[in-house]
C-alpha cells in the first residue's frame, strides 16, 4: 500500500466504499463485482488480501471476505449485507 500511485489508491478506496455500501445501503452485484475485480487486480496476493480485511474491519467494523462470499452466492441484482 506504501507505494501504490494515485490511481490505484483512488481503486482501493472506490473499492472499500463499495464494501460500506452492502453493509449500510446495499449495492448492485455487477457494480461490487467490477469493483472487486479492479481490486484483485491491485492486490492479487491472497495473505495480502487477508491483510488488508482485517485493517479494514479493525477500522470500518465489516468484512470484506464476508462481503465478497455473500454476493459471490447470491443471484440477485441488488443486495444489501
């Protein structure tokens, strides 16, 4: 994260926003998803993945894999966690 350029700090973060909003307002699936492809892309690294969750929940209270498994199973269009 230390030397990520501007616009993959701007994808974390559309990213993380992303996150927030299943968990307070609810999301569309096919907008949380390219967001999230966008982030694998910007941290592919599993472990670093892990990381990453677990400052973000420390900070934010929600769960990024929780997130991410909960769309990846559902067939709806909008879903809210």
């Amino acid at each position: 994260m230390d030397d990520w350029n501007t616009e993959e700090i701007i994808v974390a973060c559309n990213f993380y926003a992303a996150v927030e909003k299943y968990y307070e307002n609810g999301i569309d699936t096919s907008e949380f998803m390219d967001l999230y492809e966008k982030y694998l892309k910007l941290v592919p690294a599993k472990m670093y993945q892990k990381q990453l969750d677990k400052k973000f929940n420390e900070v934010s209270g929600y769960s990024i894999y929780k997130a991410i498994q909960t769309i990846k199973k559902t067939n709806k269009k909008f879903i809210k966690g």
